[in-house]
C-alpha cells in the first residue's frame, strides 16, 4: 500500500533527514517508527502526504508515484494526526468533526450526523462532548477528536504523529487500547511514530527501528525484543 523506494531527504540547510529509505508497507498494516528525536521519523511520514517532497527516490501509495497525485485528493485519502491536534477554537466538538465531510459536499444533517457517530466510534458521547469547545476538553480528549476528524472521509491510509505523546501515562494507555481496537475492526494502512519504545512494540504490527535518517531493522515486535 506504501513504498518507499531509495528515498532521501536533504533540507535546503543541507541537513539530511532521511538517507536511501526503503520500506514496505502492506494493506491493513499497523507500522510504527521508533527511534531518537530528530533522527528523520516525522520527514518520512511528510513525504506520504506531500508536506515535504522528497530530494531522491519516490514514494508509492497504492502503487503511484505521490507526486503524480493532486495533493488535495492525496489528503482525503490520506488521515494525519499530529501531538498537538490543531482544532478549530471557536467551533464545537461536532462542528469540528463535521467540517471535512461538509467540505467532501455532505449536507449539513448528514454530515452531523457522520460527525456524531465518528465521536462514539473513538469514545466521546457526542450528546456529552458535541457542544463543547475545544477548551472544555481534556488533552486525551482533544486527541480523540484529532482520530475522528482524520477518519471522516474515510481514508485507507492513517499517518500518525506521537498522537498520543502530550498526555499523561495512564490516559495514554488508554488511548493505544481504544486505537488497537478500534485499528482491530478499521484495518487501515497505518503509520505511527513515537519515540516510545513500549509504545511501539505494543501497538506495531511491525517496527521500523531508526538509526540516523536510516531503518536499522524493520521486523516484528518478538524479533525487535529479541534482538541484542
Ligand atoms: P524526528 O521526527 O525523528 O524527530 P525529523 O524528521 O523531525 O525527525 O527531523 C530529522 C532531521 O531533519 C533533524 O535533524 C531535524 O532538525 C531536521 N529538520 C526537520 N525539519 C527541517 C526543516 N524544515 N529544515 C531543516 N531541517 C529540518
Ligand atoms: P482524559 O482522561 O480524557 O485526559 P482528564 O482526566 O484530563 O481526561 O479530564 C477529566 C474530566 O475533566 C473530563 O471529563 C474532561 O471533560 C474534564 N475537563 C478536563 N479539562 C477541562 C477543561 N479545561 N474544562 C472543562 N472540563 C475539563
């Protein structure tokens, strides 16, 4: 479903954030990209959407090349949820929700309607949370909303971004289990970085394990355990 081919990524600083990546990702698979800060995780995955283009090699997604793909119909397949989910301030948790099946041409009922049931789907009851505003919400809450608003248009492929790196260990566990169960049913391409190893050993089908803008290893949780 994602490939990277021999991909390098040079900023106009000179720095290279990512050296000669190859990987593999199949349909339905949950990846997680682990290691150090600043070792090249967040580049790769602003590759996939077109945030960042690479400066060698190319990435596939569902066997094209991302850069032959507009970039906004890349977006409406591709969900992106990052540590600091940026929600709207003066619109509600609902409205929030609603705003990308709204701009995908849904009248407003229905995309209501889509709204709420994505909130049940990641654990908030919107008749509780769907007229509050952002500020009225916890950080794990926030970051569910993040979760429904990227699977509102209902999208094969999920990057995600230490979505749950800013909250606290106990809520934070909670949010993997709700997300592998909820992963458990969806089965979308996902990509997951953290700089957690627990974090990705629990929730990777398989782990790519960062060296400096390299995979060092990219292989099951046992066998990532296993290794010296
Ligand atoms: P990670 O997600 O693993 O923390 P990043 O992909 O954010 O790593 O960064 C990889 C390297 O690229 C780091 O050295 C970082 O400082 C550098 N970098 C990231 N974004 C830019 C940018 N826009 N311009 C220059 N260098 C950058
Ligand atoms: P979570 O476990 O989801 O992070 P918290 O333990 O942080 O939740 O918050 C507990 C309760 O307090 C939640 O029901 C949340 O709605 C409420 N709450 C947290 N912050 C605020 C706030 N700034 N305004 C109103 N209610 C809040």
């Amino acid at each position: 479903m994602l490939r990277f081919e021999q991909v390098s990524k040079r900023y106009a600083d000179g720095t290279v954030a990512v050296d000669d990546l190859n990987l593999d990702v199949a349909e339905g698979e949950l990846v997680t990209l682990v290691g150090p800060s600043g070792c090249g995780k967040t580049t790769t995955m602003r590759m996939v959407n077109r945030l960042e283009e690479p400066t060698a090699g190319r990435v596939l997604f569902d066997g094209r090349d991302v850069a032959e793909y507009d970039p906004v119909r890349l977006r409406r397949r591709i969900g992106y949820v990052i540590q600091q989910v940026g929600l709207f301030p003066h619109r509600t948790v609902l409205d929030n929700t609603a705003t990308v099946p709204h701009l995908l041409g849904w009248r407003r009922p229905k995309a209501r309607q889509r709204a709420a049931e994505l909130l049940d789907l990641v654990g908030l009851d919107p008749a509780v949370y769907g007229d509050r505003y952002p500020d009225q919400l916890s950080g794990g809450q926030r970051q569910r909303v993040g979760v429904a608003r990227a699977l509102a248009a209902d999208p094969p492929v999920l990057l995600m971004d230490e979505p749950f790196g800013a909250v606290d260990p106990v809520v934070r566990e909670r949010l993997q289990n709700e997300f592998l169960r909820l992963q458990a049913e969806m089965r979308k391409t996902v990509l997951f970085v953290t700089h957690d190893i627990e974090e990705a050993v629990r929730l990777g089908d398989r782990i790519a394990v960062y060296g400096q803008g390299r995979v060092e290893q990219f292989d099951s949780p046992a066998a990532v355990l296993g290794a010296p």
